[in-house]
C-alpha cells in the first residue's frame, strides 16, 4: 500500500533536496521549497512532474513528503 496517490502535492524532504542541491551545479531551484504533483506511484518510487517541465522526475518514496 502506498501512501501516496495520484494528484497528491508533495515536495522533497529536506535531507534529500540538500542532497540533490549539491549535485546540480547550476543552483538555480531551491528544491527545499518546490511543490510538484503526483503522478504515479508504487511501493519503492515516486513520480513526480513539477512546475514548469515537461518530464517528470521519478524519486524514491523516502524523499518525499506531504507538501
């Protein structure tokens, strides 16, 4: 059973928004504070599409929260 589902705000938790801060080298997204939409999901990932872009990111359920 998921707890996420389809529709659902949600943004990264800060320990992996930190994480991938650090690995973008152009910080031009505060990812802290980002909200995207849930598209899909399942027991391990999540599929998010955020605001402005046209693919959306898969992420694991533990680096998501409720926004």
């Amino acid at each position: 059973m998921t707890r996420f589902k389809k529709g659902d705000p949600v943004r990264l938790t800060t320990r992996y928004a930190n994480a991938l801060s650090k690995a973008v080298q152009a910080k031009r997204v505060d990812w802290r504070m980002r909200i995207g939409v849930v598209r899909a999901c399942n027991d391990t990932q999540v599929t998010i599409m955020w605001p402005g872009r046209r693919s959306p990111d898969y992420v694991q359920v533990k680096g998501v929260e409720d926004a």
